[in-house]
C-alpha cells in the first residue's frame, strides 16, 4: 500500500525566512497531494493541494511542488510569520483501486516555529 | 468545515466500557472518514464510508465499529476491545468537485481513559 514520509519532523526558523517541508510517497499511481496546517488543539485545516498532472502551484506565500519521477512533493512557505507555526501534514490518495476511495495516507507531520 | 460537528470535545472512558463518538456533516457529502491522532504519528484511518449502508475498514479498525444509517451521520464507537484508546479522534467527509478529492475535518473529540 501507500506510504507517506515528511521531513523534518521539527523546523524552526526566523521571522520572514523561508520554510520548505519535504514529503516522499510509494505508489507511483498516486493522484492527488493536499498539504494541512493544525493548530495546537484544533482541525486539520487545507492549506493547498496539487495534482498529478500540474508540476506546481502557487497560493500567495504558499507553493507546492511534485516531481512525479521521483515520487516527492514539498511545501514553500516564503516570508513566514509567527502565525504559520503549526503541524504540517502532507498526504497522498493512492491511485488504482485505492484511489476509488479516496482515501488520504498521511505524513506524519512537521512542526514548523517561527521565531519573530 | 463549519459543516462538520463532532461531540462531544472531552470524552472519558471507564475501563470495559464501550462509547460513541457523534460526528454529523450538513454539507451533503457522500463520504465520510474517522481518523485517530497520537503524538508524533500524523493521522491513521480507522473506518471511512463511501455511502449509506457502506463503509470499510481502514488501516486500524480493530477495536472500533461504525454505522452510517444515515448521510449526514457517521458514529465511531470504541469498545472495550480497543486497549489503548485515548488519543484525538478526527471526522471528516469529501467533496468531489470535478477532480479533486478534497476532506473536510470536524473539530475533533478528545478521549481519555480514567
């Protein structure tokens, strides 16, 4: 089945640095890669996702990028602010059978700081 | 995600003690998931339902049942065969909108073991 690894586990940067969370998949039949923010205590929030037939997208200071051949996608946080800090978590739909229902195999998260 | 209420927020359980987890969505979803969260492990699927009358086991399931009699309603109950139960237990349901498979969570209940 699907596996799903996100490093670091741990990020801790500057106020107005960069952040860049990177998660690798298995099945290269996957189709579907959403990226979410958790706050301490509360939902998984969508922040941004992508698809297997776009290379990247863009929201704002938020980028995600998938190499298909590789079989890794990451998250770019530009300019961050004290407010980003939260659990990120990448997750993947396995295609096939799999992907029939939708399932989402998650990361196990990354705990960005940023430090004003 | 307004759409998507869980209750209660706090649960305490007994030992041999069997309790249910509400979650209830309005958004006229067709599916519907639970999710258990522990620290450090991300979220792992216990049960999902695709539709009313159906649902599947996920990739932890022992120990938990579900029923979804109806669409907006999908409780997870943990019996006392779940040994470890406490942690943050998530719902969610999916919209499809052309391609995208996107999921909704609920705001999550909290069990503990007294």
């Amino acid at each position: 089945g699907e596996n799903v690894e996100q490093h670091p586990s741990t990020l801790s940067v500057q106020e107005g640095d960069s952040a860049v969370i990177k998660c690798t998949y298995s099945d290269s039949a996957s189709n579907y890669f959403p990226w979410y923010k958790q706050e301490l205590g509360k939902r998984p929030q969508l922040i941004i996702d992508i698809r297997s037939n776009v290379g990247e997208k863009k929201d704002q200071r938020i980028a995600v990028t998938l190499n298909k051949t590789a079989k890794h996608f990451s998250l770019h946080i530009t300019e961050t602010q004290p407010e980003d800090s939260a659990v990120y978590f990448c997750a993947a739909t396995p295609g096939g059978h799999g992907g029939a229902t939708n399932k989402l195999i998650f990361g196990t998260g990354t705990l960005l700081a940023v430090q004003p | 995600d307004g759409g998507i209420t869980q209750s209660p927020k706090y649960l305490f359980r007994k030992e041999g003690q069997n309790v249910t987890l509400s979650c209830e969505q309005n958004l006229n979803h067709d599916a519907m998931y639970w999710y258990r969260q522990d620290p450090g492990q991300g979220l792992r699927l216990i049960y999902y339902s695709q539709i009313v009358n159906d649902f599947q086991k996920g990739d932890i399931a022992e120990g938990y049942s579900v029923s979804r009699e109806k669409k907006e309603s999908f409780p997870l109950t943990v019996t006392s065969a779940q040994k470890n139960p406490t942690a943050f237990y998530l719902c969610a349901s999916r919209v499809t909108s052309g391609k995208v498979e996107t999921q909704y969570f609920g705001p999550g209940t909290r069990l503990l073991v007294l």
